[in-house]
C-alpha cells in the first residue's frame, strides 16, 4: 500500500447503508452486494487482495485459514462481540490486530432474550399457530395457560455485558435475578443480583435460566443431562449466546421427561439451519440466531467496527482490541 493510497478493507457481508457509506470515505472497500458466505479457501484467495478484513460471525478464520491469509492483512476488525469464530491465538502469533464489537448489542440480544423467555413460557409457537391455521375454536380459563414469568428467578450464566442487559430487563419483570460468573460483579453491577460461585449452585434456584456467556473451551456443553437434572422440574432454558453451549439431545430427553418445561432458542449448534429434532416441540420457541438483528444495533455494530478500523490505520489502539 502506498502511503497517500486508502487501505482496501474487505467487508464480508452486506452492512448497512450507514456503515457502507462511512466505510467508503476512507477505505477502497471491496463489499458483496448479494451477501453470500464464504468458504476458508475463499476467505484465504481474497486475503490477497486487501489489507483488513471486516467479517461477521459467519466468516471461519480458523487455525487452518488464519496460518494461510495474506501477510498483506494486519486487522480483523470482526462485525459481532463473539469471535468464536476467529483463532485468536493463531492470529495473534501472526501479528493480525483483532477486534469486536461489544456493547453496542447488549441491549438488542438481551430483548431477543426476553422475547424467547415470554415466548417459551406463555406457549407463543401454539398460540400463534392455532390463530393463523384458523384453529382457534374455543375459549375457556383453562385454555393455553402457561407459566407466569414476572416475580420469579432467573439464573443467568455469564454476566458480562449482555447478562447485564438482560438482568436490567428482568428487573422490569419484577423477577429475583441470580447469577453464576468468572466473578463477582461490584455491587453497582450487580444491581441487587446474587452472586453463585458454583454454576451448581445457581441451577439449583433457576425457575429460568439464560445463558449469555461466550463459547469458551469451558463453557462448550456446559448445558448437558447432568446440569440440567440441576434445575428444578418445571425450568425454562434460554440461549442467545451460542449454541455449542448445550448438548442439545440431553435438552431433548430432559423436554420429553418434562423436567424441562420449555425452551428459547436463538442459537443452535448447527447454524444456519438449526436442529430439526427440536421441531415437534411445541414447547420449543424458537428463532435464527437475530439477537443483534436490529436496524439500530447494525449500524451501531459497523461504527464500532469501523472506529476499530480508523483507530488502527491512524497508529492507535484500537479500543476494542482482542488479539
Ligand atoms: C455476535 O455479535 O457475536 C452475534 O452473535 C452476531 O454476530
């Protein structure tokens, strides 16, 4: 690159118009204007051509890509707070700055979140069907009664930013807000939660619980046969996170004994697509990984990502640098 030429940033995936727009006023971007999803090899042919690297949860870096991208690429400047997707350690031995974007979909995915619960808990995917098939056909007050949300106990695994958000809004609700995390928050954080230093000890009080920790070599499966044997009979799961966090035959068997009442789901092990297994269960409501889908939060997400950007093409820190 020389010196007076704009960097070239890849950006992977269809941004907004807000953050195309800004992009383009100090980067050559190279965009993809039908929003297709790329291979690891695709990823590692394009490399050659640019200098930064602006993708989103769908684009694979992963050990065997990151050791084979162009020696031209210095930052990955992710569009999500996740970088699962990313090998940071791989990339941080070949020097690529990475960064993403937190905050900024905090309060988005923490709405997904209680939609999921509401929906899970006052029986949303057989309501919704039985008024568009045109099968509602009797009333009483003992029809489609679920489980009452407000007042009750959440246990939330994970409070960092979005396990914050959703906290707040659970405080709405009126409900007791326990939480299991690396460590406990300060009280101004905790904001009357409690604090379980054991995830065992957490399970055991959650009338719900939601997961809104990051996918970590110790948080994979964290939801399995014997966690959720855990929770009392009658509990409601949430997922926003990711969906390697729960082994989801084990959540299957446990909704079949009925010790798991119902479940929300936005994120699945297997993405796109989800898992077919989990749709005969009416008690399962469930969406495509749109925690962050929100037109403000997008735009929200490509300026973070881009001040991440200019940070580093003006020889600063990047604010949101992870690896
Ligand atoms: C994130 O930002 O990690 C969300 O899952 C969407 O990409």
């Amino acid at each position: 690159m020389n010196s007076s030429a704009k960097p070239v940033v890849w950006i992977t995936r269809k941004l907004t118009d807000n953050t195309m727009a800004r992009a383009a006023q100090k980067y050559e971007v190279i965009d993809n204007p039908e929003d297709r999803t790329f291979t690891g090899d695709e990823i590692i042919e394009l490399s050659r051509d640019v200098d930064a690297i602006l993708p989103s949860h769908s684009e694979v870096i992963d050990a065997r890509v990151s050791a084979a991208l162009s020696d031209r690429i210095k930052i990955i400047a992710n569009h999500s707070v996740g970088t699962d997707h990313c090998d940071l350690k791989a990339l941080g031995a070949r020097g690529i700055v990475v960064t993403n974007t937190p905050d900024v979909l905090s309060d988005a995915t923490a709405e997904i979140g209680m939609l999921l619960m509401l929906g899970a808990a006052r029986r949303a995917v057989e309501g919704d069907r039985m008024v568009r098939t045109g099968n509602w056909t009797s009333w009483s007050p003992s029809f489609m009664v679920g489980t009452q949300v407000s007042g009750k106990r959440i246990g939330i695994i994970g409070m960092g930013r979005v396990g914050q958000s959703m906290a707040k809004f659970c405080r709405g609700f009126d409900m007791d807000v326990h939480y299991f995390n690396r460590s406990k928050l300060t009280p101004e954080r905790e904001a009357g939660a409690t604090y379980h230093d054991t995830l065992e000890s957490l399970l055991g009080v959650s009338q719900f619980l939601s997961l809104n920790c990051p996918n970590t070599p110790e948080t994979i499966g964290i939801i399995n046969a014997r966690t959720l044997a855990l929770l009392p009979r009658g509990a409601i799961l949430v997922n926003t996170a990711r969906g390697v966090l729960v082994i989801e035959d084990d959540l299957i068997e446990a909704l079949q004994s009925g010790h798991i009442a119902a479940a929300g789901l936005d994120c699945f092990q297997v993405e796109p697509g989800g898992n077919p297994k989990f749709a005969p269960f009416d008690n399962v409501f469930m969406l495509p990984h749109i925690g962050s889908a929100t037109r403000e939060t997008r735009d929200a997400m490509g300026a973070r990502a881009l001040d991440n950007l200019d940070a580093f093409f003006a020889g600063k820190e990047p604010r949101d640098r992870v690896a």
